[in-house]
C-alpha cells in the first residue's frame, strides 16, 4: 500500500518560496562579506509546517545551492575567505538540518506490523520486536507494566 502523499498548504508554501526570493536579493545586494544566507534558517522553519517531506527538503536544498550563488553576485566588500567560510558554515547546517529532518519523518513513516505476532519490518526486511525496533531507531526505552484492565483479566484468570 502506497502512503498518500500529504496536501501542501499554497499560502504557506508561496510565502516560503517569497522569503527565499527576498533573502536571495537581500544576499546579491550585500556586500559578499556578510553572512546573509544565515536568513535561509527562517524559510526552512516555515517549510517545517508543510507535511509534506519533499517540499522541507526542497527549501533546504535551494537555500544551499543560492548560497554560493549570492557570493558571486554579491558586491566586494568584507573579507572574502570569512565570507566562503560563513557561506559553507550555512551550507553545513542546511545539509545536516535536512539530514536530521529526513531520518526524524523517516521514522514516522509507515511502519509493517505483524498484526499476528506483533513483530514490525525493519528497512532491511527483518522482522523484530516493536520493543527492538525502536530501542535501534528512536534510543526508546521500555519498561513493562500491566494497564489496569490486563491487571483486572490477571486477577480474574487467578482466582478462577
């Protein structure tokens, strides 16, 4: 069964798109020297409200690749090898902003479950416990106890 792809919401995702445009004019119109494209970390925020993962990523990937682009069209000024470091500084943390936000929607994807034996399949197609599973994929730890209901069937199933 495939996952129904979720519904963009259009207002959020053109005033995204409106702020990478102005921070990108704002980039070319300052000197190379200033670390404007710090600013990307606010469309990208926006892009977090959209469920859909694609569109998170695709904010996360323009904002890198405009980056450079706002150095190079940008006029002198400052000193460029601070500039080149700030600019792949922002890089880095778009890449490893994107790179959590992919493994974080990753494990909130769909999940196959054993309705028999309770078991989930992992990416590998090995089935585990439930348990297991997250315990390697969300640092999860359990501890067991009874709800009040299995409390209730344990007292019945004893005295009888």
């Amino acid at each position: 069964m495939v996952e129904p792809v979720p519904k963009a919401k259009p207002l959020l995702a053109g005033v995204t798109a409106m702020l990478i445009l102005a921070i990108f004019i704002l980039d070319v119109l300052t000197p190379a020297g200033i670390n404007i494209p710090l600013l990307y970390t606010i469309p990208l925020l926006f892009a977090l409200l959209i469920p859909d993962r694609r569109f998170f990523l695709s904010v996360a990937a323009t904002a890198a690749i405009l980056t450079p682009f706002g150095f190079y069209f940008s006029p002198p000024g400052g000193v460029a090898w601070m500039g080149i470091v700030n600019r792949l500084m922002v890089v880095l943390a778009l890449g490893v902003t994107a790179g959590f936000y992919w493994r974080l929607k990753s494990l909130q994807a769909l999940l196959p479950f054993c309705s028999g034996c309770q078991k989930v399949r992992d990416d590998r197609g090995y089935w585990k416990q439930l348990e297991l599973y997250l315990e390697e994929h969300a640092g999860t730890q359990f501890s067991r106890g009874l709800c009040p209901t299995c409390v209730q069937k344990e007292a019945k199933a004893i005295s009888a």
